[in-house]
C-alpha cells in the first residue's frame, strides 16, 4: 500500500487526529506524492464519486482534507490558498473543529515556512467572524511572530471572550491591545460593553482590572482612549471607548497633561466625548484664562442643551470669579442666544443681564449685535440692560386657511359585460368591482344565450383539474373558473373529499383517508381526534344545507332555513367573515348552475361606486325573479340588503309592500325598519400570565406588548349570513384569514366601522397577515353609518406615519364630509402612539398639514382630545412629541377660535421652564382668556 492509498483511506473514513499524526510524520517524499494526488480526490469528492453522494454531510471530510493539504503542499502560499478554498466554506454558524490537527501538522514544518504561513493566514482574515482566526492566533502564539497589522485580526482577537487571567498569559496581549485604539472597527464590535454592573468576563472589566495592577499600562489605555477620540467617529463607534475612560477614572495630574487635547474635542466631537472632555476640563483649578475662553467658545455653540448648560453655568462661575473678562467671554455667550432651545437662550438671556454691569461698550455691542436671535420677550430684557433698542415686533401675518375641498362625488358603479367578449375581458383582472361585474355578466348571458357564453368560456378552463385537486377555494376567481367549468363540461367536478352526508354506515372521506363504518382501526386510530375534529368543523360550514337547493319552505324565514351547500368553502375560523361571504356568494351560482336554479339576475349587484344599491334598481330586480317564479339565492338576497342606503325613499317602501314572495316581504321589511344598529369600540389589551387583560381594567406591566381589540355588537335580524357578518370579530385567526381586503367595503357599505373593526387585527401585525393599506380604509371614508374608534384608530395610524401624506389625505376627506371622528381619532392617536411602534412627532407632522390645507377646526379637536392622554403626570417627563403638539395647538386654537379650560394645562401645574411648560402656559392662558 503507497503513503497515497494510507492518507486517502484516512480522509474517507479515518479520525483526524489519526491523519494528523501520519501527515505530520511523513518524510519530504511522502509529503510530494500526496500533494500531486490529493487535487485530484477532492475533484471526485466534489463530483460526488467516492461514496460521497451529498455534499451537505461535508463537514468531517471537509477538514480532513484541509489538514491532508497543510500537511502536503509544499509552499507556505500553496498552503494558504488550500485553506481558504471556496470548496471548504463554512457557513457563518460554523466553527472549524480542526484547529488541533492543523497545528500538529503545521508544526512539523520549518521554523521559517510556519513565520510564512501564519502571516499569510493573518491578511486573509476578513472579519472578526473569518473561521481562519481560531488557526491564525494559535500560530501566532505558537511562532511568536509578530502579527502584522491587520484591522480584522484584532477584531478577531476581540471576538474571544475575555477573562483577566487568560489575557495575563497571553502572549499577544501586549501587541495587538494598543491596536484596539487604532483599528477599524473596534468600537461598533464592543459598543453592547457595559459599565454598570461591571463583568470580569468583559473587556471593560478585563482592561480595568489589568490597568488598576499594571499588567495594562495605565498611560496607554488613558493616551489610547483621548487618541481615538481626537480620530474621530459617530457616538456609536466611541461609545466603549467612552465608558473605558470613565472606569480609568483620570486623576488630576493625568487630566492636566492631556488638557490640550481635551480643549481640541469639545467643538466638534460627539456628544458623550464633548461632555466627559467639558467635565474633566472644569476639574483643573489652574486652567490657563485663555484656555477657559477657547473651551467655553468650542461648547456654547453647540446644538446639545445640556452641553451648552453646563458651559452657562462655567461661564457663570468664571465671571464671578473674574468679573474684568465679561468682555472677553462676551462672544462666547453671544453664541447661545441663537439655540434652538428657549431654556437655553433664557438662560443665557439672564447671565447676560446679569453680568451686564462688568461690560464695557465694546463688550456690550458684542451682545447688542446678536439680540435678533433672541425671540421678543428675551431681546426686550436684554436690551435693557445692554442698552439699544429692539426693533419693533412686526404684526403677525393673519393666517387664512384654505378652505376644505369637498371629495368627488362617488361614481356610478360600471354595467355588467353585455357581450361574453366583455365577460372574458373582466374575468382576467383581481379589481372587485370587475369580479361583481363577471359574477352578474355570468348570471345575465346565462339566462340569454348559454350556448354562446359555452363557447366563449371553453378555452379559460384548460387548467381546471388542478382546481379540483385542491381541498378549499380560497379565491373567488378559483370559483369563477369552476363556474366557467361546470357550464362547459356539466358534471365533471368530482366533488371535494368529504361526503355530504357524515352519518352513512360505509363511513367519510376526509383527504386520503377513509374512516369505516365501525370504530378506527390501525394508524386511522392515532387521526382520529384530527379527523373528528375536522368533520366538526367542516359540518358546522355546511350547516343548513338542503336537498337540492336552496328554497325556502313555507313560513320560513327567507335565507335561515336552506342554504346551497358551499363545497369547497373554507372554514368558519380559515379566513375572515366578509371574505367567506364573498365566497359564498360564489359557491352559490356554482350550486345553482348545477342543480339548474340559477335566476334571471343577480340582485346584489351594486350601483354606485362605493358598493351601495338604488333601492328602486334592487326592486326592479326583485320584481323581474318574482316574476319568473324563481327564488333569488340567499347569500346574494342578504348581500343585496346590506348594500342598500341608510336614508330610502317612502315610494321604495311602499313599492316594496307591494311583492308577494317570502323574499319580497322580507326585503319590505328590512326597507322600512332601515338598516340594523351595530355598536362598535376599541379596547386596549395586553397577555399577562397568558390571560389576557383589558388595560381600562389592569394596569399592563412595564414593556408589556399592547393589541387593539375591535368589539362588535349588532340586534339579531334572523338572516344568518347577515348576522355572521355584524357579528363580533374572533380573536384567533387562521392563515387565509384578510384575504379580498379590497371587497370588504363594498359588502359592508352601510356599516363602514363594522369593516374598520375587521381591519384592526392586520394593522400592526402585517409581517404574518395581509397589511391594511390606505386605498382600503380610503374606501371606508366614501361609505356610509357611524364612524367610531375602529375608523379612528385606522385614521390614527396612517396619520402617524413617517410620511403622513396618506393619513392626511384622509382626515381631509373625512373633514369635507363632516363625518370624522375627531375626539376618537385624538384618544385613540395618543394611545396608539404610547403602546406601540408608532410615533407622536410623526403624527404630529399630518395634523400640521392637515390644518393647513383647512382642517384647522378638526384638527383643534383631535388635540383637545388627545391632550389628556398626552399630557405627563406628578413627576414624568413629557414624551417625545408632547411639546409640538402642544405647540400645534396653541396655533390651530387660535384659527379656530377655541375656548374652554383644559385639565392639566394650568400654570400650578406646569411651572417647569422647559418648552414644554412654556407651551402648556401659553395654550391655558389663550383658551381661559375673555
């Protein structure tokens, strides 16, 4: 047997420290037979010969033939290449297990060649992740050559977990940690270090304990942390290097050493550097006047509050000190009168008045030439002090909003197709309005010339028993080609694979699977609590059904007797309510066709835009399939109800009177007593202990995950299919469920918060479920019925969007219709806006611009509402946002003439000097005002 056949036996089946260990003693010509075969196996291996038929279980022979070739190849480079090969990738959730090997191998190699490999392994290093580091290390440790410097292999070493007695022997320690000043990358890959509570097993904690008993150099962690400081960077990539300076706590003398450098950062460095740089500075008692002046000028102009504050207050103490240098700390103060903050230019306002008497005119001209970026108030105090006069305020431009652009009026819905060309042509498109028009089309041909619609239809049903392999129809164009399909072949569907009746001796079919007459028997035995239940449920779906068709009987309630059995359609808890409806829908013009009942027309066909009925169209309808002694299909009968107005004519009522059929008296009935009264409303919960909880009824713990709950209450009408609609929204959902998002409308027009509600549970949790979309609630806006906190919170959350735009457009169209519901938008703003993702100073931002494109008086309502939810307690911080919007409504009050006192608003309350109080003042004292 030849060193080859040895070594290949070993890589296919042996152990790697086995291999290792005869690689590692082969003398140079074992080494060079084989490095001329070892290529060659792996083209096999990758091929898939040699028993090696799946690639994916790679990992054991992956890293026996690396350590075969760092122990063959002759040259370091060859080496290097070997290892890094693409064919030996690892996945980023790898690790190599073959580091030991590799080192027994590579060193039975020269001192030399091994300084050669490990500098090469070191630069193809490309992340602190790169499977090459665990090798790289060990060689450089083992070798002692110095790495080179390379940015990845620090950030590599880094990627170790610490401990202080692993880096005290560590023979690397010394070189690469000043590295960690230096290299790229250093401070993003340690920026989740935290100081409080400090680790041992962390690098804050390791380094602090190594520079406390002088394993570390004090001086070169203290010079390493001002030196990348003074490198620049954002907060994120200095925050370690941050909290490291503040453990080293620097003592005076080291403070004073490094003053020039600390005065060098605070103009233009992060926040976290400028402001522990500002309080080290202010330790030094002896810091040179000129010094103080340079420091105070690179910090007062700085946009961050507490920055500049904490100068106000240095300067403060100097001038008290020193009250012959206010001329020189003059145009350092000057330069705080134009920050954004009021408190800021307050403050600042009022240490210049104050020191105003050590001024001379040139250091009062200082502060005179800078009193325009003062606001009024604050110029007029000043100005008294410094001398001149502020230019006069300028009478504020009188605002005319524009008035509200009332929306279009809603179109006429299109006619159904009159020709079957027509029909074709709207069968390809997903619009709702064009599947209404296919479904009445169908319906209106059919009656006409069936023979034709036949002919056309033939060449759209090619693909048809793919349809009918499937359990559940889960789209209404899936039943318009099984509609299209049982005209052209009549019978051909084999059914769905549940029997209709679940009572026959012989058994029932659900899926494969064929329960026998007796009890389960075999491995049906371990499905058959599934299969029960799945027979419940498809049961309950079928609930209803009659003997061939879907008559009512006499004296019975039209539509909550017989129904047509809805093969196919999904379960009650698989998709949404109005979803299933439509789909029903469907399912009974399939039926009818089948069983030869199909009406002359459709009923529920609508005539506007928007999904609503003409009451006397709907009659006219009613009349023609009384006409013909066919009964009208229950689901498109209850449809046609629901899209009827709230507001119909006395003539529609007394017309109405006049049918004869059950239906007729039905849809009589429905006409006079007017659409059903549904109540709506919003609440808040949250999981705890896995109950859910209502959060007007137990307080939620701190990061607690809150959900809007949509409530539904509506009066029994007795028409099932109405009743499941107006009915309450479940709380579990199955994955279909918010499918045909954009018919929902329309089959609800009359009652658009019913819709809003079923909108809610896709609205925050659109990663797994349809999302709601602006066109969708768009729809809602054009409808008719009360519009409560469901449409309110829909309104709340396009509103608060980081483009607004979308949530604008409907206020605005709400508002010109008079219909929106401003105190529920502003409470359910501030919830939404509390509990969830959502953002306050995005919404803020919509209601701006809706009141400036008219909406100002709404607009002041939504605030008003909101206000008391926004407002902080006894001891909280306002949240972000709280002050724009506070903001906001002293100006739209003003436009709209508001008036009325506020909780929480009042002075005694808000005597902060913040903004926030500031604007709260302002808006109490404008709306108590006479």
């Amino acid at each position: 047997m030849t060193v080859w056949d040895e070594v290949r036996d070993l890589i296919d089946n042996g152990g790697l420290d086995e291999l290792a260990a005869r690689m590692a003693g082969l003398d140079a010509a074992g080494r060079k037979e084989v490095a001329k075969e070892l290529p060659g196996h792996l083209r096999s291996v990758r091929l898939g010969t040699d028993d090696f038929e799946r690639w994916e279980s790679r990992g054991a022979r992956r890293e026996r033939l690396r350590v075969a070739g760092a122990g063959s190849l002759g040259g370091a480079a060859a080496v290097a290449t070997w290892l890094n090969r693409r064919e030996f990738a690892f996945f980023s959730w790898e690790r190599p297990g073959d580091t030991d090997a590799l080192m027994t191998v590579i060193s039975a190699r020269e001192p030399e060649w091994q300084a050669d490999l490990v500098t090469r392994l070191t630069l193809r290093i490309r992340d602190r992740t790169s499977p090459g580091v665990p090798l790289a290390l060990n060689l450089l440790r083992r070798t002692g050559v110095t790495p080179p410097e390379h940015d990845p292999l620090v950030l590599g070493w880094l990627a170790t977990p610490p401990s202080a007695s692993r880096l005290r022997r560590d023979p690397l320690f010394d070189t690469l940690l000043p590295r960690i000043f230096e290299a790229q990358g250093v401070g993003r890959a340690l920026r989740e270090e935290r100081s409080t509570p400090l680790r041992s097993d962390s690098w804050l904690g390791a380094l602090a304990m190594l520079g406390g008993e002088g394993r570390a150099s004090r001086e070169m962690l203290v010079n390493g942390c001002v030196s990348r400081f003074l490198r620049g960077g954002d907060a994120v990539d200095l925050r370690f290097f941050v909290r490291l300076h503040e453990l080293l706590d620097p003592t005076y003398a080291e403070v004073e050493a490094r003053a020039r450098d600390y005065l060098r950062l605070l103009p233009a460095a992060p926040g976290p550097v400028a402001e522990l740089a500002l309080r080290h500075l202010r330790r030094l008692d002896h810091l040179d006047p000129a010094d103080v002046t340079e420091a105070l000028e690179g910090v007062l102009f700085r946009a961050e509050s507490g920055l500049v504050r904490t100068g106000l207050t240095w300067l403060d103490q100097t001038l008290r000190r020193s009250p012959e240098r206010a001329d020189e700390l003059a145009p350092a103060l000057a330069s705080a009168f134009g920050h954004e903050a009021y408190a800021v230019q307050e403050r600042a306002t009022r240490l210049a008045a104050k020191h105003a008497a050590h001024l001379t005119p040139l250091g009062a001209e200082t502060l005179r030439s800078a009193l325009d970026a003062l606001p009024p108030d604050l110029r007029r105090l000043l100005a008294e002090r410094v001398g001149g006069e502020p230019e006069p305020e300028a009478e504020p431009e009188v605002l005319v909003p524009p008035p509200l652009i009332p929306p279009d009026p809603v179109g006429a819905f299109p006619d159904p197709p009159g020709t079957v060309a027509e029909l074709v042509r709207a069968g390809s498109s997903r619009d709702w309005q064009e599947a209404e028009r296919w479904l009445a089309g169908f319906v209106l041909l059919a009656a006409e010339d069936r023979e034709a619609l036949r002919a056309a239809l033939s060449g759209s049903v090619d693909r048809i028993h793919e349809l009918y392999r499937r359990q559940d129809w889960y789209a209404p164009h899936d039943w318009f080609t099984a509609i299209a399909a049982e005209l052209v072949t009549p019978g051909a569907d084999p059914g769905p694979a549940v029997r209709e009746d679940p009572e026959v001796s012989e058994g029932w079919t659900f899926g494969n699977v064929t329960t026998g007459s007796g009890s389960l028997g075999g491995w049906e035995m371990f499905l058959g609590d599934f299969l029960a239940g799945a027979r419940d449920q498809i049961m309950r779906v079928l609930a209803g059904v009659g003997e061939g068709g879907g008559a009512a009987g006499p004296g019975e309630a039209y539509g909550a007797a017989r129904v047509l059995r809805p093969d196919r359609l999904p379960g009650e808890y698989d998709v949404s309510a109005p979803h299933r409806f439509v789909l029903r829908r469907c399912a009974e013009v399939l039926a009818a066709l089948r069983a030869g009942t199909l009406p002359p027309v459709l009923l529920a066909t609508p005539t506007a835009a928007t999904g609503h009925l003409d009451p006397a169209v709907f009659l006219t309808r009613l009349e023609a399939v009384e006409a013909t002694g066919a009964e009208p299909l229950p689901a498109d009968f209850q449809q046609a109800l629901l899209r009827l107005p709230a507001t119909v004519e006395p003539e529609a009522v007394v017309r109405a009177g006049g049918l004869t059929s059950e239906a007729g008296r039905r849809a009589a009935r429905w006409l006079a007593e007017g659409p059903v009264e549904v109540e709506t409303r919003v609440r808040w919960t949250f999981s705890e202990n896995g109950d859910l909880r209502y959060t007007d009824e137990h307080e939620p713990p701190p990061g607690a995950r809150l959900n809007p709950v949509p409530r539904v209450r509506a009066e029994t009408t007795g028409l099932p299919f109405v009743d499941e609609l107006l009915g309450e929204v479940p709380s579990s959902y199955g994955e279909m469920h918010g499918q045909c998002l954009g018919w929902w409308p329309a089959v609800l027009p009359s009652h658009r918060d019913v819709v809003a509600a079923g909108y809610l549970p896709h609205l925050l949790h659109s990663w797994y479920r349809p999302g709601i979309q602006s066109e969708d609630v768009e729809a809602l806006t054009a409808g008719e019925g009360p519009a409560g906190e469901p449409i309110a919170l829909l309104l709340a959350f396009f509103l608060a969007q980081r483009d607004p735009d979308r949530g604008v457009r409907l206020v605005l169209r709400m508002a010109a219709r008079g219909d929106l519901p401003a105190d529920a938008l502003g409470r359910q703003l501030a919830l939404l806006t509390e509990r969830t993702w959502v953002k306050l100073p995005h919404a803020v931002a919509g209601l701006e611009r809706a009141a400036g494109q008219g909406a100002h008086r709404e607009v002041w309502q939504v605030i008003r509402a909101a206000l008391p939810h926004v407002l902080p307690g006894e001891g909280e911080r306002p949240r972000s946002g709280a002050t724009e919007l506070v903001a906001l409504g002293v100006e739209v009050a003003g436009r709209a003439g508001a008036r009325g006192e506020i909780t929480g608003l009042a002075p005694s309350s808000r005597r902060s000097s913040s903004g926030f109080g500031r604007q709260c003042r302002r808006l109490h004292d404008y709306l108590v005002r006479s």
